[in-house]
C-alpha cells in the first residue's frame, strides 16, 4: 500500500518533468514562429501600402514620408535594387578578403603545421571570431576608411569617406576565422588513406592537396563559404558604423553604399511611429534578410551534412 | 633501357619547378595566417594606443570660495567663474571671459555642489579642488591638439593657451586618473562621460538573459538527449535550433520590437526587453553546447543508475547533470560574452537612447557598453574618440575575463571516460 502510493506520486512527479522540459524545448519552435509572423504580418501591411513589385524592382530608395500631403517629394519611393546591391558588393569584398585568408589558414593549420604551431595559432584566429562587431566597426570606421582614403588620394583616386571597400575589407576579416574552422574541420575528415595513396604515386605536399585533399573536402567547403556569406549578410554594426546611408547603385567599391541592415537600423532608431511605410518597410527588410539567410543556412547545412555522410 | 631513362630524365627535369611550388604553396598559408594575426594586433594595438590616454584626465587645481552669493542662487558654476576671474584679472571684455571660463569643464561647478553637499559647513569659506578641465583643454594637454598648426586650424585659440601655460608653470594643471570614467554615465560632454551606467545596463541586461536562457537551454538539451523519442517532432525541434543559430541578430532586434515592445507592451529601452532578446539569440548556443556536454557522460553511469532501480529523472538529475554540468556552464559563460558583446538587436528595441542615469531597476531606460561604443563612435569630437577606444578597452576586458573562466573550467573539470 505504502509503497504503490509512494511509485504513483512518483510517477505524477516525473510526467510533471516531463512536460516542463517538452515545454522548454518549444521555445526554439515559439521564437521561429515569432520571427516568421512578426516579419510577415509587418511586411504584409507595408505590401498594403507599397505594392511588392516597386519594393522589389525599384530603383530608387528614398523612404520620406510626408509631414503634410502637399510636401514637395512627399511620396517616399521604396526600391529596395539598391540595398541588395550593397549588400552584395561588401559581401562580395568580404568573401573576396575571407575565401583565400581563410581557407590557406586552413590547409597550413591542418596539413602542414606542426601541433605545438596548430595550439597556439587557432585559439588567436578564433579572437578574431570573438571580438564583437562594433568594435571592428569601430576600427573600419576609424582607421580603415581614413587609410584609404588617405593612400587613394596619393595614388590618384577619389575613395569616399564612407567606402564599400573598407567596410568589405574589415567584415573579412570578421568571418575569416569562420571559414578556416570550418574548412579545418572538413579537411580533417578526408581520410589519411587518401593522402597515401597520392603520396605513394610520388605527388608533393601541395599536389596531394590540390588534387586529392581539395576537390574532396570542396563540398564541405562550399557549404563554410555558404555559411560566412550569411553572415556578411547579416552584419550590421560594421556597415552601420563604417558603410553611408545614401542609397548608390553602383559597382564601384570605393564609393558609398547602403545595406539592408543599415536601413533597417535608420528606419527604426529614429522616430517610432509604428504606422507610416516608413518603419513598416524595415520590416519588410528584415523579411528579405531572413528568408536569404535562412535559404543559405539550409543549403549549406545540406551540403556539410551529406558530406559528412560519405566518409563516416 | 633508354626509355625509362628519359622517363626519369622527365621527372629530374620537373623537380626543381615542382618543389618551387610546394614551396610558394606552403608560404601561402604562412602568409595567411600572418596577415589574419597581424590585422589582429594592428587593430588591438590601434584602438588600445587610442584608449589609454582616456583612463587620464586633465585637472585643475582651483582655489574657490564657497560664496553665499552664488550658493543662494545656485549658481555653482558661478562659485568656479569668480575663482578664474580672480586668477586671471586682467581678462576683460564678455568674449575673452566667455573663453576664459571655458577652461573649466561646465561639470566643475556640479562638483563643488556634492562637496558642499557632503559638508554644509564650507559656506563662506575658501578651499582648492583639483577640477576637471574642458575636454579640448584636456585634448591640448594630451598632445592631441597640436600647439603649432595655425591658430584658425585649432580648437584651442593662443591666449587659452598662454593661460594654461601659466597654470602649467604654477604646477597647478595636471593628468590624474580619470575615476570619472568608471563612475559616471553617459554625457554630452566628452570630460565628463563614463561607462558606469552602460555597465550597469549590460550587467541587468545579462542577469536577465542567464535567468531565461540557462535553464531554458538546459532543459531542451535534457529533453532533446535524454528524453526525446527520434522522431519528426524531435527533428523538427533540432533544425529549428540550428537555424536559429543562424538567423542574423539584427532580426531578433526586430521580433523583439513586434513582439514583446508592440504586442506585450513591454517598456522600451529596458534591460528586461534588452535580455528577453539575447536570451533568444543565445538559446542556441547553450543548447548546442549543453548537448555536447551530456553526450560526453558515458553511458555505463547511466545503465548503473538504472541498475540500482533509479527511474530516468533520477537518473538524470542526480547522475548525468552534475557530470554534465561544467562542460554545460563553460557553454553558457561563452554564450554570456557573445550577448555581451551584441549591439544590433538592442538598437531596434530602443537602447540606444541617451541616458545619463544609471539604470536602477529592470524596467528603467538603460544602454549597454557596446551600444554606448556606437553612441560615443558617432560624436565627432576628439576627446569622444578616445573614450570610445577606451570603452572597448573595457569591453574586450570583461569578454577576455569571461573566456578565461570558461577555459580554465574546462580545464578543471574536464574529464576523459
């Protein structure tokens, strides 16, 4: 009797724990589903007053809303070309530092590098990973960008105050260390057997690597590469510190240009009225990041996955 | 015969190019690696050069009279005017006074206020308090205001200069230690800003992102390692918190904004709001790395439990947990210093305002450290420059401590099966 009462309370106890930890483990699913709600019902109303395909297919971004309906400009044109075009120009300049730094970093730490160089060189480059971005926006804004502008005077050419390039420059340097870890640990599962054999046919180091050890850990790689693009993507204090404001469609790497995340962040740290396009139209924003990033994190986290497979 | 020979002849002739390229590949990666390490360092020493000079601050040894006159007004910064017309007499002329009290920081007078305070019994009577200086007085002292560019290049004009000349040559101008930095808040003027309140804030907004996200994290790794059936449910569970990982913080800043600021009608600017989003953003780190660390219990400390009639929640909350538990705080420390050091989410939920106060509660306007390094950054005056750099001194401090602990308790507590 004593103890059937006892197991029973002992039982309800358990079930209780139970739930609580089910119940914990839907906050990842909750947040998922606030952020896609949020930035969706947000977005739907700014689609209500802007329809999508002058957001989308605009070329001017201009996002004034009018204080009185006779304002002169008073209609804020909301072509949101020239944001993803300096988005991708700096992710593009970041890729450009961060592909060939990182990935060399990688291959030395991984294949040539002597343990006792491997312990101490990896937890400095993973500094780098974890220093935060406004200090590196900081620096961009600061010394970069003065510096270039500085030697393009000297050479000739006209960098602005505010250039793509140094906030390229600097945001490569943030995800280096991102794409060495990765590409470190990819190189490290390709089996040693294989290396052998190449040896065994008589290839150098460097041969072994570029035409064994490379082509087999390349889809890893690509899915680290996939992963820091994100990353760049999303940044948002190197741009906001050290990228402009002025919305510039152009190519040109030495000339100011504005990001998603800068926009999203002068959109809504101003005024906060939460009904004009103006602030509704961030929202729309983050949407476009999210569903980028999230598409590049699933294909990458596809393509590192089913790598692994092979060789386990 | 021949013909290997030639074959080998082939293979001689291409050594030499061949070892060139190991060679060049192998620098490759040498030079990689210096040049991530050597950006490191340039960036570390630059912004550290730039701070230092802000844990010093120009002060001025100054004689005044606690007058009744100016007390009764309160007029403090009157008490400081009549001492530098008394120091200075043969200034004349509203300009060349204006210029000549300028000298003072405008906080000065707020400082003989709180001495008063602390002692009514000054009233009437004369004493000298080193005080702080204006910020381009303080600029000028520290060398970065350049005595020989012309006087219209500058900020400083050369009669202030002959006038801290003289104070230099009476020995009663000097650096001291700026305490003001570690004890105020923010301010308009670079003399007289700090990062206390900016500290504040980070030390409430991580107090309240630890209490969610640590026992939050925890318990979905429990679940997800210990409890969990394999099934879509459960999958679902782990790509969802892998993306999270993922997401870009700025988005967090803006579910935050919708939801808990527009939905809930939580307070703006607040540490509670401020954490509730790191919280977020840190779940997944927690739980990955609580995951890690409950893998790592063998599974024979497990079937023990079991062995002795032990059911699966007292299995796992008196056996795996405790093994589990510093490679699960190790994570949770290293997540902490992320959060630390995260800007982006905080400016959508409005913590990016200009607060002199130091935050008391959870619901008061606050910013934290990296967010008042973006305010300062913004400020174009000279002396905000130095403070910024300093600012991140303090910053990477805290995150250089917080990852020292993290190692040392993994190598502590590390433990090999």
């Amino acid at each position: 009797m004593h103890i059937t009462s006892a197991r029973r309370m002992k039982n309800l106890v358990e079930a209780a724990i139970k739930l609580l930890l089910i119940a914990s483990s839907m906050v990842a699913i909750l947040s998922t589903v606030g952020i896609v709600a949020s930035l969706l019902f947000e977005a739907l109303r700014f689609f209500g007053e802007i329809p999508p395909t002058d957001f989308l297919f605009g070329l001017e971004w201009s996002p004034q809303t009018a204080i009185r309906a006779d304002q002169v400009g008073s209609s804020g044109s909301f072509g949101a070309i020239p944001l993803f075009a300096g988005t991708m120009l700096i992710s593009a300049i970041a890729l450009i530092v961060a592909t060939p730094v990182g990935l060399f970093a990688a291959i030395y730490l991984a294949e040539y590098a002597h343990v006792s160089v491997r312990d101490w060189v990896k937890p400095i480059l993973e500094i780098l990973a974890g220093i935060p971005t406004v200090v590196y926006g900081f620096f961009a804004a600061l010394v970069v960008a003065p510096w270039l502008r500085g030697t393009g005077e000297a050479v000739g050419f006209d960098v602005s105050s505010e250039s793509a390039l140094a906030a390229g420059l600097v945001m490569g340097v943030m995800i280096t260390p991102l794409i060495s870890s990765l590409s470190d640990d990819v190189i490290n599962a390709v089996p040693q057997n294989m290396r052998d054999g190449s040896f065994a046919l008589g290839a150098t180091k460097s041969e072994t690597i570029r035409n064994v050890v490379l082509p087999a850990a390349l889809p890893g790689i690509m899915g680290g590469l996939l992963l820091a693009a994100s990353r760049a993507i999303g940044e948002t204090m190197i741009v906001v510190m050290a990228a402009g404001l002025a919305a510039n469609l152009t190519a040109n790497p030495l000339q100011a240009v504005t990001t998603v995340t800068v926009q999203i962040v002068t959109l809504l740290t101003g005024d906060q009225e939460f009904d004009s396009a103006k602030t509704l139209a961030a929202f729309a924003l983050g949407l476009m990041l999210f569903v980028t990033t999230l598409v590049l994190n699933v294909i990458a986290l596809y393509i590192v996955r089913k790598y692994r497979e092979q060789y386990d | 015969m021949t013909n290997s020979s030639s074959n080998s002849d082939i293979i001689e002739a291409g050594l030499a190019r061949r070892y060139r390229a190991e060679k060049r590949f192998r620098f490759y990666g040498i030079a990689a690696i210096a040049i991530a390490i050597s950006f490191l360092a340039v960036m570390l020493i630059a912004i550290g050069v730039r701070g230092v000079s802000a844990f010093q601050q120009t002060n001025v040894l100054l004689t005044v009279k606690f007058d009744p006159q100016y007390i009764d007004d309160n007029d403090w910064q009157g008490i400081i005017k009549a001492s530098m017309r008394e120091q200075f007499p043969g200034v004349g002329g509203r300009r060349d006074k204006r210029k000549l009290y300028k000298l003072m920081s405008s906080g000065a007078g707020f400082d003989l206020q709180d001495i008063y305070k602390k002692d009514p019994s000054l009233l009437g009577q004369t004493r000298a308090y080193w005080l702080p200086a204006s910020d381009d007085i303080d600029m000028l002292m520290k060398g970065a205001i350049d005595r020989n560019v012309v006087e219209d290049d500058r900020r400083v004009s050369d009669r202030e200069i002959v006038w801290v000349d003289r104070w230099l040559a009476d020995g009663v101008i000097e650096l001291q230690f700026n305490t003001r930095f570690f004890t105020a808040g923010d301010s308009r003027e670079p003399e007289l800003a700090g990062v206390w309140g900016a500290l504040v804030g980070s030390l409430l907004t991580l107090a309240i992102c630890f209490a969610l996200s640590f026992p939050l994290g925890i318990m979905t790794a429990v679940y997800l390692e210990e409890f969990a059936p394999k099934n879509r449910w459960t999958d679902l569970i782990e790509v969802n918190i892998n993306n999270l990982a993922a997401v870009p913080s700025i988005v967090f800043g803006l579910l935050g904004l919708a939801v808990f600021l527009n939905f809930f009608m939580l307070p703006r600017s607040a540490p509670l709001v401020g954490g509730m989003v790191l919280a977020l953003m840190t779940l997944p780190t927690i739980i990955i790395a609580a995951r890690a660390a409950l893998r790592a219990v063998p599974p024979s400390i497990r079937e023990a439990a079991f062995g002795m009639g032990a059911s699966q929640v007292q299995t796992v909350m008196h056996h795996v947990l405790p093994l589990a538990m510093p490679g699960m705080l190790t994570g949770t420390i290293i997540g902490m210093a992320q959060a630390l050091g995260e800007s982006a989410p905080l400016l959508m939920i409005g913590m990016v305002a200009f607060i002199v106060d130091i935050p008391g509660s959870l619901v008061d306007s606050a910013t934290v450290l990296p967010v008042q390094i973006y305010l300062w950054a913004d400020s174009p005056e000279r002396a905000f420059s130095e403070r910024t750099a300093a600012a991140i001194i303090v910053l990477v401090g805290f995150l250089i401590l917080m990852n020292l602990v993290a190692v040392i308790m993994r190598r502590k507590f590390e433990r090999r099966w």
